[in-house]
C-alpha cells in the first residue's frame, strides 16, 4: 500500500483485483445522507479489530479537489478503480458513510453497514465511535476455534435430541454468529432462535430476501420450530452456567418469535420453574401487544423493539408490516412499560438519515411521552442509496451522529446508549 502524508485523511481506492491502495494528494471525504462531508482527523479513530475492508463495485471514490468534491475514476497510470467503505466491528456505531458516485449499471450492495475509511499514518481509520464497552461480541475473545468445538461436542452430547442445539452450531460455525458461538462456551448472551416466519417484510431482512430484491440474505432462516422442552432446556443451560447471562428470543436466523407467543410463555415458565438466574430478553417488531403481555406475565424480564424511525411513515416503508400497524407496536412499548420491564428500542442508525432534523425532533416527541430504559445504536446493514430510495427520504440538513449521541446522553440522563442487552441481575 503506497503512502502519502501531505494530506490527511487521504482517499482510499480499490482496484480491480480488491487491491486497496490510497490516492496520491487526494483528500478523503465521506457522506452523510446525500451530502459529501469531510471530517476532521480528530473524528476518526482506527479500524478497529476484527473490521472488514471493501470494495464497492461500479461506484467511483469522491475527493475534495480546487473545483469542490469530484468523483475519481482512474488511478494516475489510467486504471480503472472503485470505491471503499469498512465494515466496523460490534460495539462501533459509524458515523459518517463512505463516498462515491455510482456508475449506471451499479447493482445493490449485499446487507453490510457500509462505513467510510481513509487513511493515516499509514493506518486505515474510519468515522465511527466505540457505543458500548462490552466485550461480548469483540472478535478476539473469539479466537480459539479449538475450544469452540470441542464444547459444541459436549454440548451436542448433553443435549443429543434437541435440534435447537443443532442449530446454535450451525449459527456458530457456518454463520460465525459470535452470540451462538457464546452459548457454547458459556458466558454472556445466549440466542434462542423459535419462530421460521415472520410477518414483515423488512428492507434488511438478514434471513429472507425475495429474488426482486437483488440481493441475497446473509444466512438462512430457520427451518422449524423447536418446542418450548427443547427452548427450555437450551435456556436453563445457559442460564445456570453463565454469570449475568442473557438469553435472547428473535434472532438474525429466524422471523418474528411473537407468532409463537404462547410456546414461548410456556418455555420461560419451564425455565422459571428451574431457575431464577440471569436474564429473559425478547428481540421483537413489537406486532403483538397481547402476546408480550402474556410472556411478561410467564416471566419475561426485558423487551427490545426494533425501529428504523419513530415515525409510522419511515417504519412502514422499511418494515413493510403484514397484518400490523404501527400503533401495535408503540402498544407493546406501552404495555411494557406499564408492567415495568427493562424496556429498549432497538433504533437503527443511518448517517444523514437518523441525525436528521426531522428524524431528531421524532426521536425527541418519542423519548419525552415513552420513558424507554435503553437505545441500543445499531447500524443499519443495508445499500444507503437503496434505504433512502425505498423509503422515499428527501435530502435535508442534520446534525450529525456524534452531536446526536451527545444531546441523547446530555437530555436523558436516565436513558443508556448501547449496543447489546444488557444483564439486568449484575
């Protein structure tokens, strides 16, 4: 990789052969909504560990030159390049997107978090802030792939009939799921994958695309239902054998677990009946209000809703619900809170799009009248110009991710910021 220290941040490129290399004298620039942004050397930090580096086919690197931002398409020598972006590691939220300009063939980007990147010092940096200090996801507790199996076979030789156990290896191999891959060694947040359908038809779906969409999922969605005795008994295990575990119904691997509500009520009285350690957590769409009432009343300790606005307009052209409204989701926020359960929204962040003016005062009306316990910042995994295109967003001013995630911790004080559920027995 060439090197350049006249002027920092310096662009990245890719060439044809995923080649990263940086530009000479070109200066970096990034994205925020629509808008091409520099940023400043102090708002980047270094590619954190475990992060992936990509080439974005048929889209051209932006630079700052004397004449404002222009799209590059050759390296000096006159070959072909692309554009880069970096895939950040759990516990980052990104803050700015990478830049480029897509030529007219451009197809849609696989389901990543594409995030921009340049370079420092000889150092690839990107915009993004760590958003939670715990390490259950960091991928170099992850590295000792020996052990991994060799409790995967202990496990499997514990439980030889219960497919769901099966299907946690699958997760923790073949998908490098860090949170399956947990389960098995015995700490912090178990995965409870139990329904294989769902109803919404997210943009983003990790488990289930449609061919129209142009792109494929990044795993496969589960493929039966396993019983509340084969549920139980996975959570009892973790439970039992972790300090401050958690365990999660409404995984990556599965649809919407509240079409099993009454199953899943009836597994966490058989977990209860057992134990009394560690935390129940449902990762949910929120579409069934009586359904979470009835796990609450089974047990239930904590509730995340996933929402990519606080808005019925965006929400329902990215979730794109299916005999739900909206509204049945702010009512299982509400009765959540009324049974005083750990309560949080699993908001998706997009640079330009979430710190947006609009977005913001939402977010603001929405946090005053719902006094929710925690915003988990996750980024959204999706092609930003397919996002904005779908969901029919209208460039407009915003105030950026880092101001937005100071005035949350400024005006609630109550409120954590975060990226994992957390324990709630610690």
């Amino acid at each position: 990789m060439k090197h350049n220290d006249k002027s920092k941040p310096v662009m990245l490129f890719s060439d044809i052969k995923n080649n990263i290399y940086d530009y000479p004298k070109a200066k970096a620039v990034f994205r925020s909504g629509y808008r091409f942004v520099q940023a400043d050397e102090d708002d980047l930090i270094k590619l954190p560990y475990g992060s992936y580096m990509f080439m974005l086919p048929d889209r051209f690197p932006i630079s700052l030159t004397n004449n404002g931002f222009k799209s590059i398409r050759k390296t000096p020598d006159g070959q072909s390049i692309n554009a880069v972006s970096a895939f950040i590691a759990s516990g980052y939220l990104r803050t700015l997107l990478p830049a480029f300009e897509r030529n007219d063939t451009a197809v849609t980007l696989p389901l990543w978090a594409y995030c921009g990147a340049a370079l420092i010092d000889d150092e690839f940096h990107v915009p993004a802030m760590r958003i939670d200090d715990d390490r259950r996801s960091d991928p170099d507790i992850h590295e000792d792939h020996e052990a991994l199996s060799r409790e995967i076979k202990n496990t499997k030789k514990q439980f030889p009939n219960n497919r769901l156990v099966d299907q946690l290896s699958i997760c923790s191999t073949d998908y490098n799921c860090l949170c399956a891959r947990n389960f098995f060694i015995g700490r912090y947040e178990c995965p409870v994958p139990t329904s294989p359908a769902c109803n919404a038809d997210c943009l983003g779906c990790l488990s289930f695309q449609k061919e129209e969409s142009g792109f494929l999922q990044s795993q496969f969605r589960l493929e039966f239902s396993p019983t509340s005795d084969e549920i139980s008994q996975v959570i009892v295990h973790h439970l039992e054998r972790a300090d401050f575990a958690v365990a999660s119904f409404g995984q990556g691997c599965e649809g919407e677990p509240l079409l099993r509500g009454d199953d899943l009520a009836e597994s966490i009285i058989k977990v209860r009946d057992k134990t009394d350690r560690g935390t129940i957590n449902l990762n949910t769409n929120g579409s069934k209000p009586d359904a979470v009432k009835q796990m609450i009343r089974a047990g239930l300790n904590s509730i995340r809703v996933s929402l990519n606005s606080p808005t019925d307009k965006h929400y329902i052209s990215y979730h794109r619900p299916v005999n739900y409204s909206y509204n049945d989701v702010i009512k299982t926020i509400e009765i959540s809170l009324e049974e005083g359960i750990f309560v949080s929204i699993n908001l998706f962040f997009m640079p330009g799009f979430t710190d947006s003016l609009s977005e913001v005062e939402s977010l603001i009306n929405f946090l005053d009248k719902y006094h929710v316990s925690m915003i988990q910042t996750r980024n959204m995994n999706i092609d930003p110009d397919y996002y904005f295109e779908k969901i029919w967003f209208k460039d407009e001013d915003s105030i950026g991710i880092r101001n937005l995630i100071k005035m949350l911790r400024e005006k609630y004080k109550n409120i954590r910021l975060g990226y994992y559920n957390p324990p709630l027995k610690k």
